[in-house]
C-alpha cells in the first residue's frame, strides 16, 4: 500500500502552486498600526463574569501582553494603546519586520498575543479557570505621515472616553433595575456629559485606567520603575511600561520624544 | 487637568483616519487556505524537549487544535492538513466568512488555533510547563479550481514525506555520534531512500501519522467514531475525525466525496 | 552652472525610490477579462455628431480598434465582446503577458486601442475631423471559472440588448418632439417591450450588431471571409472576424469550441 | 431565432459577476506619480527614422502631450518630467480624482495621452505618415512624503543624465564606423564622463533638453510666455509651461513654490 503512495510522490508535480501565495507588502517609510480585538468578547466577558462596566483583572491582563509584545517584537514595536478589549500597536516608520509583508505582521502579533493572555490568565483571574479560548482579530493600517498617525490615536483615545461614558451611565441604569434594552433606549441620542451628573456619577473619581486607556512604550528615560505586580518575571520586557494619559494633546510627544517622534 | 482631556475631545476630528483602512477580500468562487506555520519552533520545540524526529505529543495536539478549528469555524472550515508545525485550513469554495476579508480570516483562525494549544498543553505534555507563549504566524492563498486545491495537498504531503525521510536519517545519524553538522553534510544530495536503507531503517513501520500527516474533517458517514483520548470534553467538535491518510491519489475523494467536491 | 549639476548627481542615492513600485500580479490559472469604456463618450458623441441611437460607423470603428487588439496581442488575446463604447478583452487562461501584472496589461490594451481609434478616425468617419482627443479607461477583472466568464458576458449582452431597446424608445419620443427630459420621464419603469410596440417600432429589423454587439475572434476554422471595408490592409488581424450572435446560449461554445474552452 | 434570444434574456441571473471588480484605491495623503514608457519605441523609432541619440520632434511631442494631460486633469496633476519615450505625472496629494482608484487613473492618462500622441503627430512629424500605432503602457506609485517624492524626480534625471551621456558615445561610435555590437562592447562599464572628452563630444553645448529632460507645469507667476510653436491653438492648457532645468536641487522648489509643497 505504502508503495503505491511512494510512487505516486515521484510524479507528483505540484510546485506551481507556489505561484499563488502573494503576501502584499506594506508600503515603505509608512507609520504601520497593527490593531488588534476581541472575537466575541461580548459573549467572552460574561463567561468569565467580567465586572462592568470596566474589569480591572481584565485591562491589566491585555496591558501586560501588549508590554510581552513590546518586549518580543523589539525594537520594531514602539508604541502600543490600549482600551477594552482592543490594542493597537505602532511599529517605528523604518521597521523592516518580515519585509513588511502584512499577513506575517498581523498573523505574528495576533497569535503571540493571544498565548500570552491564555498563558497568564490564571495570574490575574485567579479564581477563574478559562471556560473556552479568548482569541483575537487584527488587522494593519498604513499612515503617511505622523500626524495622521497621532490623529489615528486620538480617534482611539476619544472613543475610550465616549464609550466609557457610555458604559457607566448604561451600567448604573442597571443596576438601578432598569432592563439592557430600558437603559439602551433611555441613552439614545443623550448628552452624556448630563446624564453623567443626573445619575450622579462621580466620571472624574474613576480610575484614570477606564476614562483614558493605557499606553505602553519603552521607558527610556532610565527613571525609577514601579513594577507592576505579575511583571517582575518577564525579563524581556523588564523596560517597558504602562501609563494612562492624555496622548490627545501635544504633551505626550513633548515629555517622550524619540517614540512618536524617531524613525 | 482632566477638563482641558474633555474639551480637546470635543475639537478632535479624526474619524477619517477610518479611511486608510484596507482589507482586501478574497476572490469569490475560489477555494481559500490558511496555512499557518510555528513562529520559532526550532527553538521552541528544544526548549520544551521535543522528541525528535517526531514527537507524538506535540502532533497531536497540533491535531486537537486543527479538530477546535473545524468545530469553531464550521460550516466554513470543511478540511485541514497537518504535518509537524504547520497545518493548512480548506475553506469551502462558497464561504462568505467575515465576507472573505483575508486579515480577518488568517488572524481569527491563527488566534484560535495559538488560544487552544496554550490551554491544552498540559493535557498532551502532562510533565511539562510552558516556558514561553508559543505563537505561529498565516497567510491565506486563494486558489481558483478543485484540481489546483488538490495539487496544493499534495505538495503539503509530499513536503511531509521528503521531510520526514531527511529527519529519520539525520536524527538517527545524530543518536550514532555524527555532530548535526556532520549529519548535514552526510546528507546533502543525498538519495534518502538509499539512505534509510543503509542506516537500518524500517521506514514503513514507523507511526503512518509521522509518514502521512494527519488529515481532519467531518465524520459526516456517520460511521462508529473511536474518540482520541483527550477529546471528549470537546462538545463543538464531537464528529471531526482525524486520519492518517494518503491524499494524492484519487481514494480520498471517491471515499469521501463532499469534503471537496461540494460548494 | 551645469557643473554644480553634474557635481549634484554623484551625490544623489535616490535608487531606493524604486522599492515603492508595486504592480500585483493577477491570479494565475484565472480567465482575465480587461473591460474599457469610452471617457466622457456622452459629450464627445454629441460634438461629432453620432447618429442616435447608433451610430454604424462609430461601431465599426470601435470594432476595427479590437480587431487591431487581437491582432497585436496574439495569442493572449481570444476574444472581445464589444457593445457601444465599451469593449471587453478575454485573454486566454493560461496567459502570461507581462507576467500578468494588473497595470500593465490595462494600460497597454487601452493605449494601443486608442492609438488605433484615433489613427483610423478618418476611415470611418469621412468628413469628419476629430475635435477633441477620445480616450478610454479600462480596468482588469479575474474570473475563476470557464462557467463564470461566460456569465460575465452574458451580462454584458443583457445590458446591451436593454440599453439598445431603451435607447430605441428615448431617441423615437425625442424624434417625436419631446425633450429629453420628458422622454427619460416616460420612460422610467416602464416595460420596454410594450413601449417598442406602442412607438411602433420594429425592433427586430433594426441591424443585429446594434441589437447583439460584435463579437471579435479569430477564424480558425478557416472559412471564408467577407473582409469588411477599411479591413484589407491590416495584416496582423487578417483572420479576425467580427460577428453579431447570440453569445448567450451555449450555440456559440458549441460551434466555436476552442475560443472559450482551450487553456 | 430572436425570440429564443429574448427569453434566455429574462432568465439570466449573471449581474453576481459584478462582485468580481476589484480596483484597489491607492493610499489616500500620499503622492501618486503615474508614469508612462513606450510600448516597444525602439522599433517605433527606427520604422519613423528618429534623430540618434535624441529627436527634437519626438521629445517635443511628447512635452505637449504631457502639457494636454496637464490641461485636461487639472487640477489634479500638478507636475510632469519627461525624458525619453517615458514621462512621469505628479498628482497633488490631495487628489480624490476618481476616487483614487488605480485602474482608472492610470488608463485614463494613458489613454489620453496616446490619444494626443496620435492627433498631433504630423504637427510635429510634418513630412511623415504614422507606419503603426504608437502605444504606452503606464503605472501607478505612491509616495508617503514630499521629500521622497522629490527624490523619485531626482532619480528620473539622474538617470536621464545618464542614459543620454551613454547614448551620447554610443552613436559617435556608431558615427565613426562601430557596429552596435562594437560600440556597446567599447562601453561596457566605461567611465563616460571620460569617453565623452576622448570622442571630443561637447557635452555642455547639447541642448539643454536633452541633457536636463523637460518640466512641465502650471505658470502660476502670471509671468510672459513665449508659446511653443504649435501650442497656441490649444485654450485648456495655455498657461502650461514646458522648462528644462535642474529639478535635483533645491532650486527648482524655492522658485517654484506651490507646485510640490502644496497640498
């Protein structure tokens, strides 16, 4: 039987198929994004019981792969913000990473980010076992310039804010006893910033983490580093760190030159 | 601090950075493949121990993970190929999954795969800990016919075969006292059915998975399933079979029609 | 003054540039169809003077253009389909001009039928000088499938046979007094084959190319041919024929096996 | 016989075929150059007996070519060098022309451009008849900055430069007896700057449009033109200016401003 298939191998003439693989290349001396999200995270959270409308264990798990990311894919990763259940990450404008083809980029970054998040799991939801796979879409967009990439993470930031806003009043609704579907109707179309303060809700005392995201970059400076608990192991990332500031306004690039700012 | 955060929010124009998004999709009508590939795993594979030429743990649970990937992605997902770190998934012709966007499909199918193998590794490497977060990286390939789809196969399975031939002489040169360098070098060009001969080595009773690759599809004759241990837990993917097969010859399809003639 | 230019060019690195040049190639193994259209063609068949709702010798001219293509891109090139002023280009699937790259192949079609249009202008429209510069734009589209080109052009007859009656109507209640704009208005959603019988026009005995297009191929089975006017002088395309047919049923395949069957 | 033809009509379903079009939209805020090169000119130019190395008729047609694309896409390109039988259009960065759409852009000044080329041909080839039809095939390439674009201008008349001082030598030799063979042999790696002072070419006195190629631009300054000989009956682009000058420099751009350091 054996034979019969070593035989056939000797004729088999299957090489041209290569001819089909096309890995487009991402254009040269553009500012790559790598962004990443949750596949069904919505279905995902309540699984695992997420506390809403922000869970702490939760940000500081995808925080910490964004930081392994950083430290795997150095020195082309830079720059990564995060929010929710999404990460973006900036690869430096010269990056030659895998000639830049897209495909390997997005395939690379999404699954060592996902091995990440299965693998350190247990040390942030420690009374939780995973009940079924977390897994990630991503995708890569180019920038010319690096204005439009500074406005690519101002989008991101002012979403963060909006759907923060959002999910606070939405949650209190429900937790005041109205149903999802009452609380939905209820925010159609609303000033948030009014109903935020109609429902009483103190916006600026929540953690800065839930209204402004997390931004993870190399800490270049040499200053003191508080390490984060779960950090201390990870000896590829040891410099990196995470902060949750306003990279909206000019003073981000002023206070890090060299990460928005170098090639 | 934080009012000069929300006032700029309102001043930030930044939704057209939505227009550089990109994702081409792939040609309708054509049969997609994602192959995805270990990202590292010669190092990998020592660091972890890996029995070597072929290490039956680690294969298999490659396969348990191409078996999720079929539950998870069905109706889509309709065959997968497998061979040491790789594995190739057969879209059906007619898939309009996340209507065919190619960086969507190979991050989603990547993600999963890399989220279950992380979570089952201890149920195939039971004395074993993961010392760092495996990943594997993908591309998709579209290619236009049912014949040309097949040819792909082949050369999958002839790579294996060629593979495997070359690794059963070179470990067994290396377990005789050559240096890898020396095994290497013994084997350049060399004619391995000759080879294996002089080594002493009865190639046609090693393991036929080690030979053939593993092939994973839907049980749809209804036929008597004998479960792999490990796989039972899996409710999603209770008919996916795996087989050890020869896939060049026109036996497969006659024996299974549907898996690739259908739509 | 030139020295100091001459001085500058040794110092000039600008090769680099040529890395962001990019033409993907199509798909191997695909049927490639390049469709043109006429630009701005509604203003420039007004400033010469077509007869509406068709005018023969722009047609004929149109068909000579494509003979012209058949000719210069033997043997790619195997059929064209042409109906007003678009025309449409099969190139055989096994095809590789200019490596099949996207661009190339478009630009080159376009140009060379514009060349031709242009230089025999004069052949067909006698007394007429040509005002203003006609050109065409064009793009490439993959087909996987024999069964799917074919649909491709059925569509286009379908359109050409709707458009001819439609056109028919506007152009007779034009001729009857009404401005365009009442016609267009009478015409909206009405059932054009009981509109052709109330204007009492005899639809049928209008010529067949304006109710069918011409077809353009080469005459293999070497009957004899009625060389149309303003062909003879043209070597390169002798055994080209234009034919007015039914290119929707499966008479054409069958009688003309090898145009759309062979590799 | 027509009547089967109507029926089929109403039972096909083909406008599916439509989801095949594809034309990927270059980056938008970046610097799209089209450039054009004749379709196998070498021939073109001995069957039209072209002046060796350069023919003022020819370069001069082409410049008023480029000035008509000028004209007609205005204000869409805002810049074009030509050299040769290639020429390069600069689109503002800003350009939403046909919505950025590959294809199109690029058939459609190819297209135009032949067009020209065969209208106007015997304004400048008085005494001699076009022998076949002149075509063009043309790319798109997309530039994420300024400076690059800049540089990509450079590196056309680097090479224009180049190719004309090799050319330069090449037909002296040819003048002075060689054969091709001989002569391409003789300059096989030659420093050329030297072979042009042993064959005692006066390299500075050749005219500036050949050693520098042509600029062609919008005369913004409102500053007096002497018109080319036939130009002057062409409105759309009056005001198109054709200069042969050092665009390597920073000159060029300081005297120029508007033109590539506008949006």
């Amino acid at each position: 039987e054996l034979g019969g298939f070593v035989e056939e191998i000797d004729n088999v003439k299957s090489e041209y198929v290569k001819c089909f693989e096309f890995d487009p290349k991402l254009m040269p001396f553009t500012w790559i994004v790598v962004r990443i999200d949750g596949c069904h995270f919505h279905k995902f959270s309540e699984t695992h019981e997420f506390v809403k409308p922000n869970d702490e264990r939760a940000l500081k798990l995808m925080n910490f792969c964004a930081m392994a990311v950083l430290g795997e894919f150095q020195p082309d990763v830079v720059f990564a913000y995060g929010v929710s259940d999404e990460y973006s990450f900036i690869f430096k404008q010269s990056t030659n990473l895998y000639q830049r083809k897209a495909s390997k980029i997005v395939s690379a970054i999404v699954s060592f980010f996902t091995s990440v998040y299965v693998m350190k799991w247990r040390d942030f939801f420690r009374e939780k076992e995973l009940k079924h796979p977390p897994s990630f879409d991503g995708r890569a967009v180019c920038y010319p310039s690096r204005e439009i990439l500074c406005d690519y993470l101002s989008w991101r930031q002012v979403d963060c804010h909006i759907n923060n806003q959002y999910n606070s009043c939405f949650w209190k609704l429900v937790s005041l006893g109205k149903s999802k579907k009452e609380a939905q109707n209820s925010l159609k179309g609303a000033q948030l910033q009014k109903r935020l303060e109609e429902l009483e809700i103190d916006y600026n005392s929540l953690p800065v983490m839930f209204r402004q995201g997390s931004s993870v970059f190399w800490n270049k400076e040499g200053k003191f580093l508080k390490h984060q608990e779960n950090e201390e192991s990870c000896e590829s990332h040891r410099n990196v760190i995470v902060e949750h500031c306003d990279i909206i306004g000019p003073r981000f690039r002023l206070e890090h030159p060299g990460i928005l700012d170098g090639k």
